[in-house]
C-alpha cells in the first residue's frame, strides 16, 4: 500500500506573498549587483523560490 503526502503539507500557497517577496528579493538582488555583487547570489534562492510559488509551481 502506497502512501501519498498530502499536497500542501509544508508549503500553503499565498500568491500575493510569493509575488510580494518576488518584488522584495528582486530590488534586494538589484542592490546586491550595484554595491556587494560578490554576494549576490545569497539573493536567489528566496527570488526563485518565490517566482514558482508566484506562478503556480510549488
């Protein structure tokens, strides 16, 4: 017998948030590029994270 997860167990999906920490992460990218671009990708994982869960694909 095969047990399933339920879908939404760790991630319930708010696309105004996704979309607003979207926003957030990208001007924090674009300033991370102008002042400290060695740290830049510290940046991504919330900004990709977010756009999937913005569009749908978490």
């Amino acid at each position: 017998m095969v047990k399933y997860m339920k879908k939404n167990e760790e991630y319930t999906e708010n696309r105004s948030r996704d979309w607003l920490i979207f926003i957030v992460s990208s001007v924090a990218m674009i300033a991370f590029l102008i002042w400290m671009p060695e740290w830049v990708w510290v940046v991504w994982p919330f900004q990709f994270t977010a756009l999937a869960g913005a569009l749908g694909r978490l």
